[in-house]
C-alpha cells in the first residue's frame, strides 16, 4: 500500500498538537496499525523527532541507543518492563510508540512505572503514544493518559485509495477497470466503514470473482464485521416496496429520501435522514415495510433484537449496547432496524427496581445516541402497543417521522389480495378482488395472506386448483384482531390521530372507528 497523502484532519491536528504542548502519554485506539504508523512516522518527519516502534516480539525498531537491553543484569526483566526501564535513560527527543501494550496495564508494575515516566517525559518533550485496537486504561493512569481514537478513513481518503487500486490493475488482462462516475461514487459510499485494510481485501477478492470492483462484494465484506460483532444480525433483504400493499404516502416519503445518503445531497446541503417510527396495529406491514426500505435504497440491514443486548454479568449490556452502535456506525450508512421496540423498553419505568437500573441505562445509551449520532445510520422501529413505549422516545429529535399504519381500507386489501395471488403463482385477474376486500374489511395484511394460504391448503387437499369460492369460505372461518382486540385499536387510533403521520392516505381514521 502506498503512503496515505490525505488523512483525517481533525485527528492528525488534534495528535500534533498534544505533542506539541508536551502531553507525555498518549492512547492512540485503533484496529489500523498500519495507517496509524505511516500516520505518526510522517508527523514524527514533521516535527524534526525521531520514532522508535517497540512490539512484544521485535522490541524496539531502531535499538534504543541507552537501553537497557544493552546493559548486562543479574535479573531478567519481562519485555515489557524492559521497554519502559529503557525510556528513563534515552533523552533523545523522539516519539515512542508502544503497539498492542494494553494487556500490560493491568500489572502494578507497569502501571507505577509509566506513572513514573510521565514528568520525565514532559520535562524533555518526548511522547511516549500507547498504539492498540482495545481501550483498557487502569484507573490509576485516567488522569496522566490522554486518549485519542483515530476515525476510520475518510470519503475523500477512500476515494483517493480506489482511484489508486483501479489505476494498478488498468493494464491487467480480463480485468474490468473503468468504471463511470456513478458506479464510483456507489463503490466509496459502500466502502464507508470499513478500514483501509478491508477496502484492499475485498477489492482483490472483488477483482478474483468478478474480474471486477463491485458493490455487492464490498457490502459482502460489511457482512463479515457484523457476524463477528454477535450483537447485530446482518439481514439481506428479499422484499421490495412491490411487495407492500398501499401505505403510499409512507412510500412516497421514502422515495423523496432515496439518495439523502449520496454525495450530491451533502453538497446539496441535506442532512442524512435519522430514522423512522412505525406504529400501528399488528400485521399491517410494519416489518414487511421495514425490509423493503433496504430494498429501496441498496444499503445494508442490521437487525438488533435488543433480548440480545442484555448479558447476566454486571456492565455487559451498556457494554453490548455500544458495541452494536459502534457496529452500525462502522457498517454506515446502512438501515438499522430494531423490531418491536417496546419489548425491549418497556421496563424502564421500573427498571431501578426490576434489574438494578440496567434498562434504564441502556437506553439511556440508545437515547443519546439516537439524539447525537453523526454516522448515517437510518433507524427503523416498528411498534405495536405505544403505552409500553417511554415518552423520551418519542420525543422530536429521535425520529425524523412517527407513521401510523392502520388497517387496510378496501382498495389496499385489493393490492394485498393481488401481491400474495401472484407470490403463489395465481393470476389475480381470475379472482373477484373487489368482493374480496369487500368481505375482508377489518382484516389486516397478515390475516388476508393467512386467507389466501388457507384457501390454498383447501384447494391443494381437494385436488383442484384455487377458486374464489374457497377464498371466500376461508374468509368467514377467520376473526379478525380487529373484532377481537376492538377497544385496545380504537385506543391506539385515537392516540394516533393528533400525533403521528399518517401511512396511507385513504380511508380516515374516524371511519375506520366503526370497526
């Protein structure tokens, strides 16, 4: 890999200057090491500083002149020990770069040891930078270490690499290396999350199996981060907004935001949408229409299911919980969807009480998050029972739109009969839909496929093939929810009416009152 020429500025800067005003200890957090190095060798350059990289099995790189390594000893010290002893007597003004040194920081030893370094090291003005893909900081050294986490790369640096990458196999036969400004611009917007290490890998993997870069393969190598996470579920979505009947004014508002995640909207001034609500009565198409979301916009879906979040030993949830947003942010931009939320909070309330104050301090997390996040992650939630949802989540700011997704009316239960008809190799044509929806009013998109299934097992046990006479039958065997759950929907409407947006914008919630 060639030398970066452009890095993230913020942090370079932010790193310059610590050195600069002579801050001794120095945690540099990142899984790039590589990029890290060639990051703080040229700002070594910079500065007029030497650099010397010390790694458990090759040790210093250059030798410390004065270190005791070269000094013989009646007693053997541990590496690591050796590395710092080392420091106390080399004066040369210079950077020290300590790489994976966090498993040593639980000894006393090391830990009294770089305690004692620290106003040696502000006193010469040399740094001594701990390089390491985990934050593990005693409690001791919180007020001597000063922490940094270097970003992952930046659009423009990832754009900067593919250029470089596409340029290299320009002249390889079989190999496919032109591509045109969209597909580019597709290629570093997939590429957003993954490190610079990553990117390579799966360019060579792309080139291998394709003979070519392409989207799919990088969102391939985004699949692999999310497995490795085990709190997030990476979900490859086979809906379409095809598949999800009415709900018009939901899918027009999701077409307008289709590419609020592409460069031409950042420079067009928009910011990248923060997510959706969906609440309404149960099977009415909230997850189908979750899912199709992705569908519709080509990013990748993370699935949190937050039973997963809580762990039994004490911290591992609020532990879980900022692992899987970490994820997401990595994973950006991308959709993620978090079904039935109110199972997942709904003890909060109680929570002090319940579980010590572990709900409540996850979503606390999650709520923060929601408010401050800067990655472009989409949130999708689906709900069924907003007494169970804490009012802090409703609040503007979480979400950019609460929808409400009522019952179909009767020209949307003639699209769900015509969507499932043709899943199930049938030609809506053949049917009567409009007596169909007709006898279904009051029925949900879940219970009209149930209809269609049923109505199906019946032809397929006759030996025929479906008619509308078994449609119909099978219709009047089912009671609908919304016969059996009558005042808890009138309830949840009611709410509905003065705060949330309507999914669809047929049939008015008043007259849907008389179900």
């Amino acid at each position: 890999m060639g030398i970066l020429r452009s890095v993230e500025p913020t942090f370079e800067h932010e790193l310059e200057v610590l050195i600069r005003a002579r801050y001794p200890l120095l945690y540099v957090v990142s899984y790039e090491e590589r990029r890290a190095e060639e990051i703080l060798r040229g700002l070594a350059h910079r500065l007029s500083k030497r650099i010397y990289v010390w790694s458990l099995t090759r040790g210093y790189e250059p030798p410390l002149a004065a270190s005791s390594q070269e000094e013989p000893s009646r007693t053997k010290l541990a590496p690591e020990i050796e590395a710092l002893v080392g420091l106390f007597r080399h004066e040369q003004d210079a950077l020290y770069v300590l790489k994976d040194f966090h498993p040593f920081l639980g000894d006393v030893r090391t830990v009294r040891l770089l305690r004692d370094l620290a106003p040696r090291l502000h006193s010469s003005g040399r740094t001594l930078i701990l390089l390491s893909p985990l934050l593990k900081l005693p409690p001791e050294l919180e007020k001597e270490m000063t922490v940094i986490e270097m970003p992952l790369p930046t659009r423009e640096e990832i754009a900067q690499r593919l250029r470089e990458i596409l340029l290299q196999v320009r002249d390889k036969p079989g190999v496919q290396a032109e591509v045109s400004a969209q597909e580019f611009d597709e290629l570093v917007q997939a590429a957003q999350g993954l490190t610079m290490d990553e990117i390579e890998n799966v360019c060579a993997r792309s080139f291998v199996e394709h003979r070519k870069l392409t989207v799919a393969a990088i969102l391939s190598e985004k699949q692999q981060i999310v497995r490795k996470s085990g709190v997030l579920e990476y979900y490859t979505p086979s809906e379409t907004m095809a598949d999800v009947g009415g709900l018009d004014l939901l899918k027009e508002w999701l077409r307008k935001r289709r590419s609020a995640f592409t460069q031409p909207a950042r420079e067009f001034g928009l910011p990248a949408p923060k997510g959706v609500l969906l609440l309404g009565v149960q099977g009415t198409g909230k997850s189908l229409s979750a899912k199709a979301i992705a569908s519709l916009w080509n990013l990748p879906m993370l699935r949190l299911d937050v039973g997963r979040v809580f762990g039994s030993l004490v911290g591992a949830s609020e532990a879980n919980m900022r692992l899987a947003i970490r994820t997401a942010e990595a994973i950006a931009p991308c959709i993620l969807w978090i079904d039935e939320l109110e199972k997942g909070f709904s003890g909060v309330q109680s929570s002090g009480m319940s579980d010590s104050g572990t709900t409540a301090r996850v979503f606390a997390t999650f709520l923060t998050w929601m408010q401050e996040k800067r990655k472009p992650v989409f949130v999708v939630a689906t709900a069924n029972d907003v007494s169970l949802l804490p009012p802090e989540l409703l609040r503007k700011g979480r979400f950019d739109e609460i929808f409400f997704i009522d019952l179909p009316n009767a020209t949307e239960r003639e699209q769900i009969f015509a969507i499932h008809l043709r899943k199930r190799q049938r030609n809506p044509e053949q049917f009567d839909l409009k007596a169909l929806a007709r006898a279904t009013e009051g029925f949900s998109g879940a219970e009209i496929e149930q209809v269609v299934i049923g109505a199906l097992f019946t032809a397929f046990d006759a030996g025929r093939d479906l008619t509308q006479e078994d449609l119909m039958h099978e219709i009047k065997s089912v009671v609908p929810l919304s016969v059996m759950m009558r005042e808890e929907i009138d309830e949840l409407r009611t709410w509905a009416q003065m705060r949330t947006r309507p999914a669809s914008s047929h049939a008015p919630v008043r007259k849907r009152n008389r179900i």
